[in-house]
C-alpha cells in the first residue's frame, strides 16, 4: 500500500507568512486600531454607521478586527478565524461606506484586504505561538 505524505514546506514560504502576518497585523493596528482606542470618544463623533446601528455599536466591531485580530495574526493564533472579521469590516468599507473611491484613494485597504485574505486562505505557517515540535499547519 501506498501512502503519500504532503511534501516539506521550504522554511522560506514559512518566514514570508510570518513577515506577512507581522507586517500585515503592525500596519492595520498601528494605522487603525490604535488610534480607535486612544481617541475613542473622537472617533464616536466620525464612524460611518452603514447599518444604523449607532456609532457606539459601529466602532466596536471595528476595534475587534484592527486591534483583537492583528494581535491574534501576528502571534499565529486563530490566525484563519482572525482574518475573517478584519475582511469583513474592511469590505464593508471598501463597498458600503466608500463606494466612490478610485482604486488609488482607497489602494489601502484593498492592499489590506489581499494580505488578509491571502492569510485566511494559507494559514499562519509554522513559524507560530504553540505551533508544537512538527509545526503542523493550522
């Protein structure tokens, strides 16, 4: 019988997810998430609400994804699920709140949303918190 085992991932795909992850997770929360919480009651009075939901309940969410889920990635935890909120929020963004940008006013998050996206689809490589001995990919 024939077993066929999944080929050695090279160590330099592993260190590219992790600059990924880092740069990727630094640049949302320095850009974004940071300044929610350190000038919170500023950013009540200037959050779009897309969905009507108060500015209160509208800037939660956000803090979330651009301050819990970069932390979350750039430590290789949950790093798939802590994508998730980040592609939301940056496509309610991108389509519902700010339809009207070019593709050069809004390259931001669209760069943002590729390295994201690209991150939930091939998981945090090995290079990880609690990624154990084999580093088995998550």
């Amino acid at each position: 019988m024939r077993t066929f085992t999944q080929p050695a991932v090279p160590p330099r795909i592993d260190a590219g997810l992790l600059f990924l992850r880092l740069a990727g997770g630094a640049l949302l929360l320095y850009v974004h998430g940071l300044p929610k919480i350190l000038h919170f009651s500023t950013e009540l009075t200037r959050i779009e609400d897309p969905f009507g939901w108060g500015p209160y309940m509208s800037l939660l969410p956000a803090i979330f994804a651009e301050v819990v889920c970069p932390l979350l990635i750039m430590l290789g935890v949950a790093t798939r699920l802590a994508c998730l909120p980040i592609i939301a929020v940056l496509l309610v963004a991108m389509v519902a709140v700010h339809p009207d940008w070019t593709v050069a006013e809004g390259q931001f998050g669209w760069l943002l949303l590729t390295i994201f996206t690209t991150l939930a689809i091939s998981g945090p490589g090995r290079w990880r918190i609690g990624a154990g001995p084999t580093g088995a990919r998550t």
